[in-house]
C-alpha cells in the first residue's frame, strides 16, 4: 500500500510558525485534546454490530471493545469485514445460511453506504484504499482547527487594523474638529472684540448723536418761533404755547451768549433776540390796545350818560372804573410778567415803561374829570376849609387805595415808584384846589388844624415804616403824597406867626 503524500507536515508548520510560549501552551492542550479521534459521523461500527445476526445483545467481544475504545486497526476491521474466523455459521439446515448470506450481504451493503464507499468492501487492497481516504480525511480534519484557527485570527487581524484605520481617521477627524474649534473660537473672539469696539463705537457716536442733537435743538428753535410770532391776528400772545416759547427763546438767547464759538452762534442769536423782541412788542400792542379799548368803551359810555343828564351813582362808577378792569386783569397780567421780569435789557425796560404810560395815562383819562367834578361838589357842599379838607383828603385816600390794588392787578410790585409819580399826579388836583385857599387863610388856628390832619397821614407812614409793621403793606401809603399839601401849610402858618 502506497502512502499519501501530505501538502505539509505539523513539524515543518511548526518550523515554519514561531510560536510564542503562550500560543505553544495553546496547541499543547488542542493536541492533548484531540489525541484519541472519534469515527467519522457516518460510521456507527457498533450499531452495524447491533444489526448483526451473529451480535448478541449485551455481549460484546474484547475485539469490539477495542475496536470501539481504541484507535482504527486495520488488519483487525478487515478481518472483522470478511467474518472468516468470527461469523459462525449453522451447517444444519440450508435456509439458516442462506438467511446469514443475505443478511450479510445486505449489512455489508448498508455498512459501505454508511462509511461513505460507493460498494461493499470485498477485498484487502478495497479496504486500504477505503483506509487511507479515511485516514487522509482525518490527518484533513486535524490540519482544520489550525486552519480555521489562522482563519479566525487573519479574520480578527483584519477587522483590528479595520479598526485601527477607523481608530487612526476617528482620530484625524477629532483634530480637524479641534482645528475647526480653535478656528471657530479664534474667529468667535475675533468677532466678539471686534462686536465690542463697535458697540463702544456706536455708544460715543450715540453720545456725540445726542450731544449734537441737544446742541442743535437751540438752533431748530428758530423756524418754530418765526413761524409762531409772524402768525395773524393781535391775540397771538393768548396762545397758549406763546409764553412757553418766550421761555424757550430766553434758553436760546443764553446758549448762544455762553458758546459764542458755535459755528452761526452770533447769527442766530441776533435773530433770537429779533424775535424776542417781536414777542415782548406783541404783548405791549395787545395790553395797550385792550386797555384803549376798554377805557374807551368806558369814557363813551359815561360821556353818553352825561349827554343825557343821567347822573351815575357811586355804584355804576365803581363797576365802570374797576370791575370791568379786573375783568382783564388776570390776563394782562400774565403777560406784562413776561416783559418785566426780562426788564434786564433796555429796549424791554423801554416797552414796559410804555405799558405803564399807557396804563396811567387811560386811567387819569378817566379819572381826572370825575376827581375834578367831586372836589367841586365838595367845595360847593362846605364852606369850612378844615371840613373840606377832611373829606377831599378822605375821598382821594380811598381812589389812591383802589388804584393802588388795581394797578397790582395788572403789573408788579417792581414798578412802585411809577405807581405813586402817577398817584401823586391825581392828588394834584387836591393840592390845586388846596393851596389857593391855604394861601388866602390867615386863620391860625385853622392853619394848624390842617397840619395835624396832614401830618396824621404823614407821620402814620412813618411810623409803620420805623415799627416795621407789615400787615397793611398791600396798603397805599398816604402821607408822601400830601407832603406837598402839608408843606405849603405848615409855611403859611411859619410867616403867620
């Protein structure tokens, strides 16, 4: 029997393969494992036996326990095939062999199907051929684990460097990502400087945006101004934004003085004053035309009654002279407190000083013809001078009283001493029809009457005034306007006596 030739043997794989000492202790124990190989999976030696005629049940040879337990022998399954010593055949009767025959036959034939022979084995060199595709099938099946092995291990080789490329282009991703970050970062902080210079940028320009908008509101003003002061009619200055404009306008006017270096400041701040003085003229044309008017309804209205010889009574005069002037005076009075209180400059002290004129010159206009008639009434009543002095000086006292609170109705207190140059000149009439007879009398002892009724309304000032009384301070003080009066008397009465 020839033997088969192997592609390699286990030594020259071993010589081949440098194993390490763990990966030798590893086909140590896959060998000691497989040192005693079963029979191939379609080989059941010991259920043909079962199926013989000659097999007992439970009886097994020591041939069949060595057959079974111990590696193939194949001297002994032939021997164990051709049954020349172990098949006992019964000579007895010849149907009894004939059925042993058959059924050997048919056992020999189910046997080669099972071991996978395409006959039954009938001769040595059939069963050493049947032995050696056996044996080469196995020596096959050993060479398997270690191929399947080095297959596994190429696998999980290749699924490792699988990995480790997967690992290696993770990796790279990871620092193109950290690149990409360090970019985006670098770029992100970039633009959150730069996002913050330009806020602070746009805050200073905001700052300088206001600044340049609060400057130029002062200039804007202008055309607002013009626009209100040239409107028609002569009731401009009773609108209501009129007055705050004249405030607006004083803002101007001292912004324009305090940055004399703006580009046009002297420009605008002659036409500011322009119209300052446009506004302060409007209200000096409405106060003198409405107290024209008015006193020139009153004077027509009295001078009709005269016409008529219809005498007004005291109370028809009150209301003609004064009621009727307090009507307008809350009015007028809110608009010569805007020209007084800008009386700082000439040219408005001038306008206010024409209001004032105007005021005086409708009020004596009205009162000087009733002042004359009652101190004619009173000469004509009585004759006794001290008497007549009494009452005229009673009579004037109050008419300087009422103008006095009148003339408080309309301007300030600021204007005094104008107030009492224009009493005094309606006590003039007092004073002229006094000193004639004052200059006649040669009677001293009426001569010095007079000067202690005189002197009462003097000295009664005077004493206030040092006491520092207060209470009547919305009074008209009497005395300096008869100090003429008592003068004259106390000097007739020197060269009386």
């Amino acid at each position: 029997m020839s033997k088969v030739a192997r592609s390699i043997s286990l030594e020259d794989w071993e010589e081949k393969t440098k194993l390490s000492e763990k990966q030798n202790q590893s086909v140590y124990e896959l060998q000691n494992a497989c040192a005693e190989l079963p029979l191939p999976p379609n080989w059941y030696i010991q259920d043909k036996m079962a199926g013989s005629p000659i097999a007992t049940p439970g009886f097994q040879t020591p041939e069949q326990s060595t057959y079974t337990s111990g590696p193939v022998n194949p001297h002994f399954l032939a021997s164990r095939l051709l049954g020349s010593d172990s098949i006992k055949r019964t000579l007895s009767t010849a149907n009894l062999l004939a059925e042993a025959t058959a059924a050997d036959t048919a056992a020999e034939k189910q046997m080669a199907n099972e071991i996978g022979y395409r006959k039954p084995i009938d001769t040595l060199q059939e069963f050493f051929d049947w032995f050696t595709a056996v044996e080469t099938e196995m020596e096959r099946g050993q060479e398997d684990v270690y191929q399947n092995h080095l297959s596994t291990v190429l696998l999980y080789q290749n699924v490792c460097e699988e990995f480790l490329e997967d690992l290696k282009a993770t990796c790279q991703l990871f620092d193109d990502l950290k690149e990409n970050y360090s970019f985006v970062d670098l770029r992100t902080r970039s633009i959150q400087e730069a996002c913050e210079t330009l806020l602070k940028e746009q805050e200073r320009l905001t700052h300088v945006a206001d600044g340049l908008s609060s400057r130029l509101a002062y200039f804007n003003q202008l055309e607002s101004v013009v626009k209100l002061f040239n409107s028609p009619g002569e009731d401009i200055c009773l609108k209501p934004e009129f007055i705050p404009m004249l405030d607006k306008l004083d803002e101007c006017i001292n912004y324009m003085q305090e940055h004399p270096e703006f580009r046009d400041a002297e420009l605008y701040h002659m036409r500011f004053r322009q119209c300052m003085t446009r506004g302060i003229t409007l209200i000096k044309m409405y106060v003198v035309s409405t107290i024209k008017k008015l006193t020139q309804d009153i004077y027509n209205e009295i001078r009709d009654k005269n016409k008529k010889n219809a005498a007004l009574s005291t109370g028809k005069h009150i209301i003609m002279l004064y009621v009727k002037f307090n009507t307008i005076a809350p009015t007028i009075k809110s608009l010569t407190a805007q020209v007084e209180k800008r009386c700082v400059q000439k040219e408005y002290q001038s306008i206010y000083d024409e209001m004032l004129y105007n005021y005086f010159r409708s009020r004596q206009q009205l009162l000087n013809p009733l002042i004359t008639k009652k101190l004619q009434d009173l000469k004509k009543n009585e004759t006794d001078l001290l008497t007549f002095v009494k009452d005229s000086c009673a009579y004037m006292m109050g008419l300087c009283s009422d103008e006095y609170n009148l003339f408080y109705n309309f301007f300030q207190k600021s204007s005094e001493q104008k107030l009492y140059n224009y009493l005094d000149q309606l006590t003039r009439h007092l004073y002229n029809h006094l000193r004639p007879r004052i200059i006649h009398e040669n009677n001293t002892t009426i001569l010095s009457e007079l000067c202690n009724v005189f002197l009462m309304y003097v000295m009664q000032d005077e004493n206030d005034s040092v006491l520092g009384i207060t209470e009547d301070a919305n009074e008209v003080k009497f005395g300096p306007l008869i100090r003429n009066i008592l003068e004259d008397t106390q000097a007739r009465l020197s060269y009386l006596t």
